[in-house]
C-alpha cells in the first residue's frame, strides 16, 4: 500500500489502525468505534482483520470465534454497500465485545518468546514430552476530535519520531489492558524474545540496552516453570 492512505476525514488509516487496538485494550469504547467508523467505508477487510488481531493478541478466552462470527455476519448483511447504507451494528457489537472483554497479552507472549524453531529438540525432550501426562457515544463524530497520545507507539511513523520503543510498547500496552485478566507472564522477562534479536543482529544503543537489562532483572522467561507455577488470582495480579 503505497504513501500514507487516508480515512474518510482526512486521519492517516495506519494511526486509525493503531488507534483501533490502543483504545480497545483500554476499554476506551468511544475512540475504539470512531477509528472503526473512519477505517469501515475504505479499508473494511484491513478493519476486521485487525478486530481478528486483537481478539487473539489482547483478550483472555474464546472471543476469536464471535468477531470472527460478527465479521460474517456483517458480510452476509451488508456485502459490498457503501458505508452510509450498512447496518453498523454487527460492528458496534464487536467494538464493545472487545473492550469489555477480560485482557490479557499471553497470546503475544508466547508468539515472541515460545513460537521459535532455530534449533532442533534434543532426543531427550522429545521423549520427555511425548511420554509425559502433562502434554495435553460509540459512532458521533466530535468536531474538535484528537488522536489520543497513546496511538503514537513504536509501530507507528510518529512513535518512532518522538523515540517510542519497543520496550515501552510490552510495558505500557500490558499496563493499560482495562479490564485487565489474571496474566500467567506478568512477571515474565522476555528475555527469549530479547536474545534472539540480539542472535538476529539486531543492535541497541547502550541506553536501550540497558533499560532491558534492567525490566528483566529478577525475571525470567518462564515464571510458570513448565507449568508447575501459576500466579494467585487473589493476589490481585
């Protein structure tokens, strides 16, 4: 997609994409179905798909298969009209679906830290693993609307310009999750993630470097330990 793609009011559709994800994971209902309402008319298959997106990378539970069900349901209805003539309401569901929906970013987790294939297993943890028992005001426009702040993280041009990290994106997207559910990586290190990248070649400035060193001081990859550890949902976590 070449240049930078507008919305039907002029906003940037990639910061209304970020925006879109941003204000769901803060059950921020009105900003989350104003950027729904820009993206639908000119991007409705990049929209869904990004309510696919979250409903795996930031909710707790089974919520996939009811976008993915919303999302049928609002091609079956409204097919290929025009945005002013669609029945928005199999949208509005999923916007408010997802905000309400318990958080947490295990998914994303796992996917960085867990979904890896650059060495084999040895013989003795596939027999290990084999063998063992334990595998088993929602659509009003607002004239003197802002993009919120928040939107501008490293995944976007801007975020970039005023120095936004990646590290800053783990900590402060994991923070804002509202309502936020029990995470079995809250006190996880990323540090599988951070070793492979610098394996990769990917090279930090000393500051960065250091600030990663410094979140994952006293954490590791794993705080489950296989499983055996699980945090205590009454401890408020």
């Amino acid at each position: 997609m070449a240049g930078n793609p507008r919305t039907k009011n002029g906003y940037s559709m990639f910061e209304m994409s970020s925006m879109i994800q941003k204000a769901i994971r803060r059950c921020d209902i009105p900003h989350a179905a104003y950027a729904a309402a820009e993206l639908y008319p000119g991007y409705r298959t990049l929209l869904w798909n990004r309510l696919l997106t979250v409903s795996a990378e930031d909710c707790y539970g089974i919520m996939t298969r009811e976008i993915m069900a919303l999302a049928q349901a609002d091609e079956r209805l409204n097919g290929k009209k025009p945005a002013d003539k669609a029945n928005m309401v199999f949208l509005a569901k999923a916007v408010i679906l997802l905000c309400m929906a318990r958080k947490n970013r295990d998914a994303d987790y796992v996917a960085c830290n867990y979904l890896w294939g650059n060495r084999r297993l040895t013989e003795g943890e596939v027999i290990d693993l084999i063998d063992s028992s334990e595998v088993e005001r929602l659509m009003r426009e607002e004239p003197n609307f802002r993009v919120p702040a928040y939107v501008f993280d490293v995944h976007t041009y801007r975020g970039k310009q005023q120095g936004k990290t990646r590290l800053d994106f783990f900590i402060e997207e994991n923070e804002a999750l509202e309502p936020r559910q029990m995470s079995l990586f809250d006190e996880g290190s990323f540090g599988e993630y951070y070793q492979r990248s610098h394996d990769a070649g990917f090279r930090l400035t000393p500051a960065y470097d250091q600030r990663w060193k410094d979140y994952m001081a006293g954490r590791e990859t794993d705080p489950t330990h296989n499983g055996k550890n699980f945090p205590d949902p009454e401890d408020g976590s």
